[in-house]
C-alpha cells in the first residue's frame, strides 16, 4: 500500500492521534487509520489552546475547503444538461470513484479535526429558496441588457434582425420571472 498522508492530530490528554491514509493500487480503494501514541511534541513549543479567532480561521478554511470539494462532487455528478457544459466528459468510472472515496475521507478528515479541536459546524444559514430567488432575479437582470437598444454599442443591427432577436430575448425573459412567481405560491 502506498502511503499518501500522515497527520498529527493533538488531543486534550497526553495521547495525541495520528491519522494515516494509504492507497490499496491492488485493489483501488483508500483505508484510512487512525491510532494513539504518547508522544508530548506540543509541550515542547508555547502553544497554549485555541482562542476565538483561531478557531474561526480554521472553521472558514474548512468551509472553503468543503465548498473545493463540493466543486469536484458537481463535477462528476453532473449530467450534461446544458448546451453550453464546460467540461469534456474524461473522467474514468475508476477515477471517479478513486475521487468519490478520497473526497470523503478527506471530509472525515476535516469533521473529525474539528470536532478533536473543539470547534462546532455551523448550522446551514441560507435559504435555498432565497439563492435560487436571488439567482433568477440576476438572470432577469443579465436578460434586460440583451435587448436590440443594449447591443447595438457592439454595432449596426438590421430592423429585421433587431425584431428577431427581441422576439428570441424576450422569450427567455419570461421564463426566470415566470418560475419566481411560481415559487412564490407554495
């Protein structure tokens, strides 16, 4: 097994942890471990505890952290419903599960880090109703400067074609304003 990770962990005795994650190639899956030891590094050093703004900066980097691996997650879940999809599709079936695994030890990782040093999660604080809202309220925004008036800055546009691209814009335009509304009703 190749060894990919070893993390020293201290505790709130003596004893400190030492996470180890390894890679089977045989195979393909990822064990992680974790065991005691009594080593007193820290005593060594003047580390007192964490105070308030420690934990802080250490909790927001864990969030930024989940928010990269959120990403990654978007990426491999997604099916290519848009036309206009940002990614070629080279993702392995082996790879994504090579992915999905380290993903999650690496979240347990980040909880179990956490919750060792004492720092609690935050409860979710956004309305997921509220950011789709915002989001549609950004598209009608966005779909307001696509109009013939907005773009002839870019250069002349014929009359007919000024017509069909209001026709076109104007039917998208419908559509966000159109599911806000239905939103609203439940």
């Amino acid at each position: 097994m190749e060894e990919l990770f070893t993390a020293s962990v201290p505790g709130k005795s003596a004893a400190h942890g030492i996470w180890t994650l390894r890679f089977d190639a045989q195979d393909r899956s990822l064990v992680a471990t974790f065991s005691f030891s009594q080593s007193y590094w820290w005593k060594t050093s003047a580390v007192r505890g964490l105070n308030e703004d420690h934990k802080k900066h250490l909790l927001i980097t864990m969030e930024h952290l989940d928010e990269s691996l959120t990403s990654i997650e978007h990426i491999l879940d997604s099916k290519p419903s848009s036309p206009f999809d940002h990614f070629i599709r080279d993702i392995t079936p082996d790879q994504n599960e090579l992915i999905t695994k380290r993903i999650a030890v690496i979240r347990q990782l980040m909880a179990y880090t956490l919750k060792r040093l004492d720092i609690p999660l935050r409860e979710p604080r956004k309305s997921a109703l509220r950011m789709i809202d915002t989001s549609l309220v950004f598209m009608e925004l966005t779909l307001m400067e696509t109009g013939v008036k907005n773009i002839l800055g870019f250069g002349e546009i014929s009359e007919e074609w000024g017509v069909v691209l209001d026709e076109m814009m104007g039917e998208i335009r419908k559509h966000p304003e159109k599911l806000r509304l239905d939103l609203q009703t439940f």
